[in-house]
C-alpha cells in the first residue's frame, strides 16, 4: 500500500511541484547579497500586480527581478526540458543510457555559438539574440545531417540515427576545435570554454521566454506520445504488432527532442547528464510507463539544475563554476551505477 501511493501520479507530481516552487524561491535568495523569502516573494507580488505585505527596495527589486528569478527560472526550464528529451531519447532507442545529445545536437549548437562568438557571425545583432539564434540553428543543422546519413542505411531507425549521431557529433566537434584554434584570442577562450561547458549566467527574461515557449509547445505534442513509448519498451516488432506507425513515429520523436534540446542548449550552452541521469532517478519512484515518467522528470530535471546552478554561482564566490562542471560532478557517479546495473539486468 505504501508503495502504491508512493508512486500515485498525483502524489509525486504535486510534491515535486511544491518542492520546485520552494526551491525557486530559496535559490533567488541565496547570494552574496543575501536575501529572505519573503524579500523575494515582495518583489515577485509587486511585479505580478498585487500588493506585497511592504514595497520591495529598488536594491531588492535589481537583484532578484532583474538578475536572479530569470536565471533561477531559465534553470528550472532547462533542467525540465533536458530531462523530457532524456527521458524519450532512452524510450525510443530501448538505451539507459542515451542523453538528449545522441544525435549531435550539443556539437552543432557548439559550432553555432563559437561561430558568434568568435566570428563575428550576426554581429550586426545584439549577442544576446544572436548566440541562442546560432545555437539553435547548429542543433537544426546537426540533427538534418544525422537524420540524412541515417537514411543512407535505407531506413531511420534508432540504431542508424544514433550512429550516424554519433558520427556528425565528432564532424561539428572537430570543426568546432579548429574554429577555436583559428580565432579564439585573449579573453575570447574564457568566454568560449563558460559556454561549451554550460552556464547560466548571461541569461535573462529573453531566455526565460525562448525556455519557456519551447517546453510548452513541444512537451504536450512529446505527452501525447507516451503509449507509443511503453511499446517501444517491448521491441519495434511488438510495436508494429500493436498497430504503431514506428518509422513515422521514429522520425517524430526524433525531430521534437531536436527542436526542445536545441532550444535548451542555445539558452544555456551543453549543460551534460541532466537528461542521462534524472530520467533513471524518476523511475525509481514512477515505475517506467511514460505517462508518470515525463512530468515527474520535467519537475525533478527543473529542481536538480536549480539547485546544481546556485551551487555554481556561490560555492566559489565570487567565482563561478560552469553549471555543466556541476552537473557532470554529480551525474558521472550516477552514470557508472547505471553503467554497472545495465551489465547485470537487461533494459525493458
């Protein structure tokens, strides 16, 4: 009985919503300028239009509306986003341990963004919407070069996508390092090495907004997917046999994990194992049908980089830490248990 109720949708989904609520208000108010929740919960009443208890200060106002909710809340976006692609990539391809990066994505929102930063490329635009522009674009480009090399094999499958994945991700890696070799002067290698490692910190409500419209529009369109999921967990033939369309479907899924991680990526840079790791958390809890996985995976994946970013930005005040160097000091551990149990289990 206990465990039934531990793994109601509702149960764990209205704790993970609450817990993503707190967690968002506690992370806006750590820092160096240190803050309460109810500071921040002034300011947040004050600019929806109600009236707080007190009027916020403008110093508080500055701080948590114009620097830390849009950052805290593009985390939440991205960690929500990364774990949904996590979480199809590993359905569709039958693989624990697939990422939403499998397809190239990562080394082609790289190549994007160093073309901005350090080509000059959309210079004539304002970085801030230049760079997730390119970024996102690169992931575009990579997943059409992998879907293209993968229908050379004569049909898109997960095997072939995966593979030729696998190979366009060293293609644009490669020609991201020669562009970095070529261009990259001064201060620029810095700047490059914060976003090919993952950060937060020039993010904004322009982010929010780019986060935020791609998870709303792409993840009920990857929901309404869930039943074909399930029987993908039994094999392509079973899934033919229950009369699903799984080329079609292959095709599908892949293009919208394409589209919600290239949107991720170019708000945040390739912020690693967010979408490998919480997906495998999840279903320790849900079990594995993906009606449960995917929003308790959105609302885990959105309080882990919250809390894995304000580690980033605080530990080592005043420096930060490229989230991605967080995330991947938490995520390797995890990846070498599931590594271990995927050599003494299969994967259904």
């Amino acid at each position: 009985m206990e465990t039934r109720r531990l793994r109601s949708p509702a149960v764990v989904t209205t704790a993970l919503a609450a817990l993503l609520a707190v967690s968002v208000v506690v992370a806006v108010a750590i820092g160096v300028a240190g803050l309460t929740p109810g500071q921040v919960w002034e300011v947040i009443l004050a600019h929806a239009g109600l009236s707080p208890a007190a009027a916020p200060s403008d110093t508080n106002d500055a701080i948590v509306w114009g620097i830390r909710l849009p950052r805290v809340l593009t985390a939440a976006l991205v960690g929500a986003g990364l774990a949904v692609a996590g979480v199809v990539m590993q359905g569709v391809t039958r693989n624990p341990l697939a990422d939403p990066y499998l397809l190239g994505l990562s080394s082609g929102a790289s190549l994007g963004a160093v073309a901005v930063l350090l080509l000059g490329i959309g210079s004539a635009v304002a970085t801030t919407v230049a760079l997730p522009v390119a970024a996102f674009l690169g992931a575009l480009v990579a997943l059409v070069a992998a879907l293209g090399v993968a229908r050379l094999a004569g049909a898109i499958t997960p095997t072939t996508a995966v593979l030729a994945g696998l190979a366009m991700s060293q293609l644009f890696a490669a020609i991201t390092s020669l562009v970095i070799v070529v261009a990259a002067k001064g201060d620029s290698y810095r700047e490059v090495l914060n976003w090919l490692l993952g950060s937060l910190a020039g993010s904004s409500w322009t982010t929010v907004v780019v986060a935020l419209v791609a998870l709303v529009a792409i993840y009920p369109l990857l929901r309404l997917y869930a039943s074909r999921l399930d029987a993908f967990a039994l094999g392509e033939p079973a899934a033919q046999a229950l009369g699903i369309n799984t080329r079609r479907a292959y095709v599908v899924l892949f293009v919208l994990v394409a589209a919600l991680t290239g949107a991720m990526v170019s708000t945040s840079g390739a912020i690693g194992f967010v979408g490998l790791v919480l997906p495998h958390v999840v279903r320790a809890v849900t079990g594995g049908l993906h009606r449960r996985v995917l929003p308790a995976a959105a609302l885990g994946g959105a309080i882990f980089l919250v809390w894995a970013d304000t580690l980033a930005r605080t530990v080592l005040d005043p420096r930060e830490i490229p989230v991605g160097v967080v995330t991947a000091l938490i995520g390797v551990p995890v990846f070498v248990l599931v590594l271990w149990r995927s050599g003494r289990s299969s994967w259904t």
